[in-house]
C-alpha cells in the first residue's frame, strides 16, 4: 500500500426532511448570508427551494439565488456567481441540485476569494482557499458532495476540465433520498453508472496488496447491482435510492481509493464525448467504460478477472482467466444496457470523424502530456483504438 | 434505512514515516503545548518518542509527558493527566500508543477544560468540550484512532464504562503499520479480533433494507480473514499490518454502521470480564460473541446465515438456514482459535462464580437499565445463560 493521507471533514445529515436541518448546519459553519445555486426549475417546482428558504430564515440567514446551472457545468455561469458573491458580500455557497450544480458551487467559492481567473485552477493550480460550500443533494451521481473534485466545461472551445483541493470539500452535505425519487429513470441509471466508474477507476491500480480497498470497492459495486434494478422497477423505493445514495458518496470520497494507483482514463476519455456532444456524463462513461477495460484487460488479466469473479459472479478459469475477466467485462455492459444505459457511439450520438480531434484533446488538455490514464498510460492512438471499440 | 448524522473530520497520515509529520500536524490543529501521553516503555525503546520529540521540537512545540497507561486504561492516571494539563496549561494532548492509551488521552482532553468530574461524562453526559486529540496509532485494534468513543475503568469498583461525543473524534490520526511490526503476536490477535467484533456489533442490526452497510462489513471482515493469518505467520509483513489497519479504522469510524440499529451486546458482556479479570479485550470478545450469536440466532436466523455464506464461504442450506448460521458461527469461532485466541472461561482465567455478578453489572452498569443489546435485549438471566455457554 502507497503511503497517503485523507482527510474528508464533511458533516452529513442523511434521510428524510434533513433538508430541514439547512439554516442551523449554514450557521454551525459559520455562513451568514447565502449564495443558493440550483439548475432548473425542478428544485422550485418540486417545493425543496420554499423549505430551504424557509429553513434560512428560521435562522435569520439572508441569500441571493442563481439558478441555471446545465449538466456540464459551463464557466459563464460560474464567472456569473463570482461577481455575484462579491457584490453582495456572500460569505456561503449552498448547492442545491446534483453533481452539476455542486460543481459550479465550489468553482464560484473559490472564484469568490481568489483576484485572478478561476479558470486557473481548472488549468492545474491546487484549489487552497474557497468560500465554505454547503449541498442539499438531488441526484446520486457524482460524488461531488463528498469530495473535493470539481469538473467544469469552459464555453470558449468547450475544454472539460477538473480541479480539485481541500477546500474543495463541503462543509455540509444533506443528502435525502426522498428528493431523488423524482428523477426520470434514465438520470437515475446515468447516475448509477457514474457511481460505478468512480469505483472501477479506483479498481484499475497497480499498487499490489491492497486487498482491503479492493474489497471495500467490490462491496460497493455489488451494492449498486443489488440496488439498481429495484430503483428502476420502482423509482419511489426509498430504501434502494438510499443505499445507493451512500454508496455513491462513500464511493467518492476515496476512502475505498486510497494507498492506490487509480486509473480515471475512462473519465478523461468520456470528458471529451460529453464535452463535444452535451451527453449525459453517465451515459458517455457507459459506452466509454466497457471499450477501455477491453483495451487494457492484458496489462492485468487477474485484475479483472478478480473482480468478475467477486463482483459478477462469473466463474474463474483458472487454465485462462481471461475467460473470466472478458466474461466480467461483458456482464458489466449487460448490466448497463439492463438499466438503460446506450452501448455504443450511435446510440450516444457521437461521430466517427471526431474520434482524432478528441483523442488529441484527452490526451494533451487538462494538464495531460500525451496520455491518459494511470493504470495504463494510452497515448492518442490508443485512445483512438478504444474509441473505435465503441462503434 | 434509518435518518442519521456523519461526521468525522479527523486527518489521517498513513504510511511509512508518517510519524515525522506530528510536529505540523500538531500546529496544523493549534497545539502550541503538548502533553505527550504513552503507555509502558515500548514506545521509547523503540526510537518512536524520540522522533515524534523531534518532530515537535522542529515546529517549535512544547511539551510534557505522562507515561504509564495500562490496558483497560483507570481513571487515576486520568485524574493526574488532567491536573498536569491544567498546571501547565496545555492545549493538545497526543496519544502515542493503542486504543488504551488514546482512550485514556481524550479523557484527559475532555476533564481538563471541564469544572467538574471527567467521570460524569462516563457516567452518561455528551462530550461537548475537550482540548484537540491527535493520535500515534502502535496497535490496530479499537479504532478510537478514528473514533468519537473511549472508555475508562474507574478503580473504585472497577467499573468499565464507555463516554462518546463529537468532542472525542482526534483532529489527526498518523497511521504507521510498521510501528505495529513490533507487537507481539498474542496482542496482534487480540486487535484482529477487536476490529472483527466492531463488524459483527454493526452488522447485528433490526434495521431492514441496508445492502450498502452490511456489503461494507462483510468487505472488511473478509479482509481481516484474509491478513490476518498472513500476518500471524510474519509479524513483519508491512503490507498485511497496513490493510488491517485502514481495515480497523473504517471498521469503527461507523461510515459501515450508519442508518442502523446496531448490538453491542458483546462489548457490554465482555467489558465485564476485561474489569473482572483485567484480561486482553480481545481476548474477551472471542470468548464472549459466538456465545452472544448462538444465543441470539433464532432471533434472525438469516442474518447469520448470510454472513456465513458471504463472508465464511459456509453453502446456503435452503432448506434449514439454521444450519448454515451454526456453520458460520462455528467458522468464526475456529477462525478465533487459529490466531491464538482463547475459546472459553477456562482459557480466559474467568470463573463461573462470578457469572451472576458480572451479568447484574452489565445489566444495570454503564446507565444500562436492566438489560444490554440493540439487537436482542438481553436480561440479567440472558446474560447469564450466554456466560455459561462460555464455560
């Protein structure tokens, strides 16, 4: 095991009505008047902004509101918050919405405080200082209200790119499983498979012995395959959409990552397939993920067939475990085609002649230098050879 | 799944050296005066006092010492810890050593800023106000590394009580599995076997629906079966002393018990023993919990049978669950057994005796109002009955 440190300092209130919980958790951490930032109107229609509000004012917190945060959250609505922030004196930045808006909310915290171009921290400059940020959280998806990630596209161009810090972290995360039952099925499935990337780019190491974050990884993955078709039988199961609500944070906030190599050459890869054609983040991972592990299954054929032996259930081979590890790899797609989820560039609505254009981008944007990837490093023209594998 | 809260903002340094951070740390979380407190000379023979010395002496941090901490830490040294903190004011206090030893620290942390008898939070009040902790963690074993939880034994009756708050969660935790290369195997097995109980107590839940938390504990007890013997057979094997470590703190920081009715039955009956008898905790509990699961079998049959299908490998029998709940029972119990533990009264230096004693302090000890358990209640004459299946 690598040496590490963590450190995840996020207070989490977790069930039914802890939305109410927003004015007294704003004060206990030290907020006294509120930048709320939410997307479309689902948040209002649905009645969570009144409780909100009204949860602030029982605790005589003032706030200013900026919705229209997109999936894929774009800088101008980000430099929007920051000017905002400033004018009006905000001192925290509560999210309320999914991975998108809490996203844009930790890129105006840090905007808010910082004198240069926020975008610099998107360009590689670690995030040190931000103002607090709070998430009352509608989609189990990203991880984001538990981590210190960031992933924001700048308009000019449509560059994906993410950054990340400690202060990043929220101070607060309520998340109520309630508020997810509302969400059409598909986001639902783009969510779960969001939440299983996130655990296979940590699965993909090359740190040796790590058997007790291998296992913590396979827990959570069996508890999503466990979880995801009650979810899309039946979109009011509280208690499915809880289980995968925490299995989603405690996903991401890398406590099953960490003392390990991890991959994330998956989400650079889908980065450019979202960036370029507004997919759903979810969906992109569903085509792109399938293709990568089939490109990189010999650099460690045990590795996947560890885990379609634990994970899928699939029998190993022992006179050729990459029987197992192909046969893991193809339950995964089947699984994600079961909820939904498109398989290959038609069905995503992606292009074969932008394959080149974003190979180059994946590989030299973001701070890259020519790869992607951490588990194996692929170059442009591997990565133009797994983005062929998704035709 | 129940609502619940989460917090636990604690900063672990983990790996290889990572003692040589304690003197930043220490100032990260505004210690300027230390009280270093330790157990028996272990920790200076071995160089660890001197380099944690250096290490704060580098960052220009005072400090005193109180040494002397003895497994199943009494509430004298407390008393004398929390008079020299008051005397030289002192405003953190590191724990080097195991579970006993920090245990002993946050009591010190918690009397030091209160008027009145540190005991009173033993005795059932919330810790609300205590100096920062930091630990130096030398034996994997009770996770108050990562922990809200001590517990003290007042020597005056030898009373074994447990006190718990947001107050006792240390601000650092420095995680060095080569520290614990140096433990002598009897009390490496004693810390698996503590780690492993704080699994069984969780998973021992009335609450339904909880996939996410029952997949994470059976995640860390198959890694516990899986390093600990690995690490019984060589005491110098890194890598096994690191996967039980991060294993021991998930184990009990409670990210796998949250939303859940949980038992403590076991520690409850075995805090008995361990005040009675002054023996290993864990020593204890493996005595004490395939006793407390055999009573309380017939109670969930299923819950036992599936971890013994998911975690002791033990085949599912359809037709009579029960048996494969035995079988896993039995499983857990030779598991014991073949890393040195103890099976029964007479291994233990316990007697029958004093049973009905010992079941009446359970009962009505530690604010406890006749009986212990949140998974089945047990009475005084239920506790006595699972003392005599010890025999």
């Amino acid at each position: 095991m690598d040496n590490f440190t963590f450190y995840a300092p996020t207070y989490f209130a977790f069930g039914k009505d802890a939305e109410n919980e927003t004015g007294k958790l704003v004060k206990r951490f030290g907020g006294s008047k509120v930048l709320i930032h939410f997307g479309g109107g689902s948040v209002i229609r649905s009645g969570l902004m009144d409780r909100v509000k009204a949860s602030l004012d029982a605790e005589s917190i003032s706030y200013v509101e900026l919705g229209g945060v997109m999936p894929n959250p774009r800088s101008g609505l980000v430099y929007e918050g920051i000017e905002l922030c400033k004018k009006e004196n905000v001192d925290f930045v509560l999210a309320v919405g999914g991975g998108s808006t809490i996203d844009s909310a930790k890129a105006i915290a840090a905007g808010a405080v910082y004198d240069g171009d926020f975008w610099d921290y998107y360009e590689g400059k670690p995030v040190e200082k931000a103002l607090p940020v709070g998430t009352i959280l509608t989609i189990a998806a990203a991880g984001s209200e538990g981590s210190p990630d960031s992933v924001i596209t700048k308009e000019e161009g449509m560059f994906k790119r993410g950054a990340s810090g400690e202060a990043y972290r929220p101070k607060f995360s309520i998340l109520n499983p309630a508020l997810t039952q509302t969400l059409p099925p598909y986001q639902t499935a783009c969510g779960v498979t969001d939440i299983m990337a996130h655990l296979y780019e940590r699965y993909q190491t090359n740190t040796k012995d790590v058997e007790v974050t291998d296992r913590m990884i396979e827990a959570l993955l069996l508890t999503m395959i466990h979880e995801a078709p009650r979810v899309m039988e039946d979109p009011n199961n509280y208690e499915a959409r809880a289980n995968i609500m925490w299995a989603g944070m405690m996903a991401h906030n890398n406590s099953c990552g960490v003392g390990r190599t991890q991959d994330w050459a998956s989400h650079d890869i889908e980065h450019e397939l979202s960036a370029m054609y507004d997919c759903a983040h979810g969906a992109g991972l569903a085509v792109v993920m399938p293709a990568v592990f089939t490109y990189n299954m010999k650099h460690d054929v045990m590795r996947y067939a560890k885990v379609a032996e634990r994970v899928w259930g699939c029998k190993m081979d022992e006179a050729c475990p990459e029987n197992t590890a192909k046969a893991g790899i193809e339950a995964f797609r089947n699984f994600l085609c079961s909820i939904g989820m498109p398989k290959n560039f038609e069905e995503l609505g992606a292009k074969e002649e932008d394959i080149e254009h974003m190979a180059h981008s994946a590989c030299y944007g973001n701070g890259n230098t020519g790869y992607v990837g951490g588990f194996v490093p692929l170059g442009q023209k591997d990565v133009e050879a797994i983005y062929r594998l998704m035709l």
